[in-house]
C-alpha cells in the first residue's frame, strides 16, 4: 500500500435544530400557554489519534465529511434530538490546520488523544423561553445555528526517536535492515525508498528504539530536485540524527564530502531548528575500502564534514561497528530522556 503523509479534507459540523413556536391545545385547557420546544444541537467532528493506522489514504478517497444536523423542536415542550457526533480516526503524530490561515488546530501526537476540529451549531430556542407577565403567549422562536465549516490541512509526522538522513544510495536502507526488522526494498539505483520506513532496534531486554528512514535528498531538494524535501518533515519529532554518507562512492567524479555539506544545505534551509538537532556522522561502505587506505579516508571525511559531536564508521552490509552505533544511540537516548508528560486525551480548542 502505498504511503501517503499528506491530505486536504472539508468538514461540516451538522446545524442546530430550530424551536419551534407552539401553544398548548387540549380539552378545557383553551389558553394552556407556549409550549414550543427548542432544536437539538448539530453534531461536531472530532479526529482521534488510533496508533492501528500509519497512513492517510483514507482521506485521499473521501475528501468531505458532515456530521448530522439537529432535529427541529416540536409542542408539548419537545425537544429536538442532537445529531451526532463525527468521529475521525488519523494515525498518531498527525498535525491538523486550518487551510485558510495556516493556524494549527491540534498535534495528535499520543494514541487516544482527542480534538475538536469543527464545531456544531446550538440549536434555536422555543417559544416558551419567552413567555412573561407581559407576553403570555410569544410566538418568537429562533432558528438554529450553523455549524462550523472548515478546510483542513493533515500532515502526519511519523513518531520516531532517531532519523536518518543522506543522498540517494548512501545505504540507509540497508542499515536500517542490519539493524532493525524492518525489510525496505534496496537496490542498485538512486530513489528506491520514496517513502518513510520504520525500524524497532533492540538493543537489549526492556532496551529498544525506534529508528526512521525518509528518502534520499540531493542538492537543490529546496527547490524540488528530486523527491524534494517533502518528507523532511518526519524528522522534527526525532530526537537524534544520523546523516550516513558513502565513503567509497562508485561515481569517481563523487566527492562525498561535498556532497554532505549539500544535504546540511538543504536540511538547513528547510528548518533551522532541525539543523540544530543533535547529529552524528556515520560513514558507511567502509567494506569497499582497502584496510591500509581506510582510516586515512575516513579521517579526511571527518575533517571535512566540520564540527560534529561524534562519527561512527560502519559496513551496513556486513554490520561491522553497528552493534557499537546501536548501542552508543540507546545511552544517547537514554541520557537524554524527555520527562513523561500527563496525557492529554482531549483537546477542545477549535
């Protein structure tokens, strides 16, 4: 199935019911008064984060979404029945905005957590609201409201703790394989991953995290070269990356410490703060290097590459200093744990 992380959706809250203007009319009881009931309210729609779904595409089919409208009132002081509420389910780590301003309506970012994302209308008042010593028999009633009407924006961020980023063929796909359970496609060609992988790494007992692969970037993805960078995105939520670069290149003209700096380039322009995140350099195909040419290559790539807190050098193919890797990331991940929050399942701003 295909991945799909992004979706523009128009939700209509149902309308509120109408009161209704109605008097009371039985046997002997000729002036028995207003009795008119008011309108149900309309149904709202609220979208809950369901960690069974990891894509979008349900929103690529039906774009449109109304949630059902109140019932009119009714005499004998009937009230409308409200119409019901909408519920949709997104996978967690979903950010829902409004399409006209950009204004972000919610961050679903633990299972079960709730948000109101259109608001239905309050229904309209009977008449017997307004009877008074001075108007005994009102025959005003209100209409009910509308209910919100919006265009939404979802993007889904998938949730991991550390993210991988590098050109086409750098081997991220493969290490992510070594190192985890999950089976990406590889090959022999640049852009065989077009969407983001996960990876569960288990490290120890009761020790484990999980690992991100987005498609490779080259120079100029800012301005839509290649895949671009729309999957940049899957990475602000990480909290350490991996920017594996290959130091046996099979194109002679490659340079591969160049060709980092213009992946750094491009993560710059896309976001500062991603820039910022904590980064490891990772040289990987140290296989296809002779043993008396190795260490001299790999110190001229971290010499050129600049200032980075550390370098691990490794074979995604053969998983040489991977197990080192995996390990040095859980004590990373561990040292620098982000305190537990209270859930909150529910969010009611809209």
């Amino acid at each position: 199935m295909k991945f799909f992380d992004e979706a523009k959706i128009e939700v209509v809250a149902g309308d509120g019911g109408n009161g209704v203007a109605s008097f009371r009319r039985e046997k002997f009881v000729p002036r028995g008064g207003p009795d008119g009931g008011d309108g149900g309210h309309g149904g709202s729609i609220w979208a809950v984060a369901d960690r069974n779904l990891n894509t979008l595409i349900d929103f690529r089919y039906k774009r449109i979404f109304r949630a059902a409208r109140g019932e009119n009132g009714r005499g004998s002081d009937c009230y409308g029945k409200g119409g019901d509420d909408m519920v949709l389910s997104v996978p967690v780590g979903t950010v829902i905005s409004d399409l006209a301003n950009g204004e972000a309506i919610a961050d679903l970012d633990h299972d079960g957590k709730r948000a109101l994302i259109a608001k239905g209308g309050r229904g309209g008042l009977g008449n017997l609201h307004f009877k008074s010593s001075t108007n005994r028999a009102p025959r005003q009633c209100t209409p009910g409201e509308e209910g919100e009407r919006r265009e939404l924006r979802m993007e889904l961020k998938v949730l991991a703790d550390v993210g991988m980023l590098g050109l086409p063929n750098a081997g991220k796909s493969t290490f992510i394989r070594a190192v985890s359970a999950a089976k990406p496609k590889v090959a022999d060609y640049p852009f065989t991953t077009l969407h983001p992988n996960l990876g569960v790494v288990r490290v120890d007992d009761n020790r484990s995290f999980v690992i991100a692969d987005i498609p490779g970037l080259i120079a100029g993805a800012a301005e839509g070269a290649g895949l671009g960078h729309q999957f940049l995105r899957h990475l602000q939520r990480t909290r350490l990356l991996l920017h594996l670069v290959d130091v046996a290149p099979y194109d002679p003209a490659a340079d591969p410490v160049r060709d980092a700096h213009a992946i750094l380039d491009e993560l710059r322009k896309y976001d500062p703060a991603l820039f910022e995140k904590p980064r490891w350099l990772v040289i990987n195909k140290i296989d296809l290097l002779p043993e008396e040419a190795r260490e001299a290559r790999i110190a001229a790539l971290v010499d050129g590459y600049g200032e980075v807190a550390r370098h691990f050098a490794v074979s995604a193919i053969d998983g040489s200093g991977c197990r080192e890797l995996m390990f040095a990331i859980m004590d990373h991940l561990d040292s620098h744990a982000v305190p537990d929050e209270l859930p909150d399942n529910e969010t009611t701003d809209s």
